[in-house]
C-alpha cells in the first residue's frame, strides 16, 4: 500500500496554526474596515495609516 499522500501531523501542525492565525487577522482587520469606514468614511486607508501608526509606536 503506497502513503505518498500521507503528511505527518507533526509536520502539517504548523502551517495549519499559521493558516489559522491569518485568518484570525484577517478577520479582525476585516471588522476594523469597516468601523473606520462608518467613522471616517472620507479617508483613503484609515486601516493601514492606524497599523503603521501603531507599529511605530511599539518600535520606540
């Protein structure tokens, strides 16, 4: 019986937490669109102007 498509868990595990922690971000980001958008609906990019700001920030 031939498992060439068998992935170990210990290998797949990873990326799997990684796939799931960008949706997780993405989703987040997702719902920040749209409460800048109600709040400032005449900026171009609050989002990304608000996470530079913020990663600035923690470079300090």
């Amino acid at each position: 019986m031939s498992d060439s498509n068998v992935v170990p868990l210990q290998k797949r595990r990873p990326a799997l937490q990684q796939e799931k922690e960008h949706q997780r971000k993405e989703k987040k980001v997702a719902e920040m669109r749209q409460r800048f958008a109600k709040a400032l609906p005449d900026k171009p990019t609050p989002v990304k102007d608000y996470l530079k700001k913020k990663r600035a920030k923690k470079q300090r």
